[in-house]
C-alpha cells in the first residue's frame, strides 16, 4: 500500500495509485480544503506544497509522490502562513473564497524563498492562482503587510 507524507503525518492510501493526489485529498482523506477548478492544471486551484514548492494536485498521480513532502492548506502551519492568514483577515481579502486556499499556499511558498518580494516577484508566484472574483489587489496588498512592506 501506498504511504504519503502529508502535513507532517505519514498516511496509507488506499485510492488507486494512478489517482490524481488532488482526489485522494478530497475524496479518501477528507482533506477539502484544496479545490477542484479545471481538473487540467490550468486554473491553480488545486495548489498545493510539494517539498516546499506549490504546485497543483490535480493531475499528479499519488504514485510519483512516494517520499515528498505535502502541506495543504489544513496543514498551513509555517511563520509565513500565519502572517499571511492574519493580512488576509485584516484586509478581508476573500470574496468567494473559492480560490483562497490556493492562494494562500502560493503566497507562503513564495515568502518562503522570498521575505521581501516586489511586484514581478508576487506577478510570478501569484499569476498561476486565477481568482474569478478579482481579488488580486488585496491579494497582493496583503502579501506586502505579511511581508512587512508598507508599498501598495
Ligand atoms: S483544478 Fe488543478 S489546476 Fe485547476
Ligand atoms: S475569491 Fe472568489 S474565486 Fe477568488
């Protein structure tokens, strides 16, 4: 049986080993955080931590995930997430909601490798997150507070 590390806990699976990791999240372990958009790696609303990195679930077979390393956002637990949950708050960013999620993990890896980022920087990390409800200004805004930078 396949085993996943996700948010810090070793899991058995018991989907399908060819099952994208987004339903196995979902649909075996509950997890629903993570939102099903496209299904074809387009939209980003499946945007999960690979070893640090997001990336999108949704056509990820479980079975190339053996040994790395997976936070969704149940597991969002770093200095960065919770400075971003807290801009997020203040700055009441979220309109649907649909996309926040992903959001919010492609806004902490990115502060992970970047503790001030500029506006080509956010562009970059932020672009493959699409929000129906536009969103985006308060998105970047609250990146700037999370980060410590007052810019808009
Ligand atoms: S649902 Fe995965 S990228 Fe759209
Ligand atoms: S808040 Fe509605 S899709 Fe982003």
């Amino acid at each position: 049986m396949l085993s996943l590390n996700i948010n810090g806990h070793e899991t058995e699976i018991r989907s399908d080993p060819a099952t994208p990791l987004l339903w196995v999240l979902r649909c075996e372990l509950k997890l629903t955080g993570t939102k099903f958009g496209c299904g074809v790696g387009v939209c980003g609303a499946c945007t999960v931590h690979i070893d640090g990195a997001a990336q999108t679930c949704c056509t990820k077979p479980v079975a190339q995930l053996h040994g790395a390393k997976i936070t969704t956002i149940e597991g969002l637990d770093s200095a960065e997430g919770h400075a971003l949950k807290a801009a997020w708050t203040r700055l009441d960013v979220v309109q649907c909601g649909y996309c926040q999620s992903a959001q919010l993990m492609a806004a902490s890896a990115l502060l992970k490798r970047n503790h001030k980022p500029g506006p080509a920087d956010i562009d970059q990390a932020m672009t493959p997150v699409v929000c129906r409800c536009g969103t985006y200004p308060r998105i970047r805004q609250a990146i700037y507070e999370a980060s410590g930078q007052t810019r808009k």
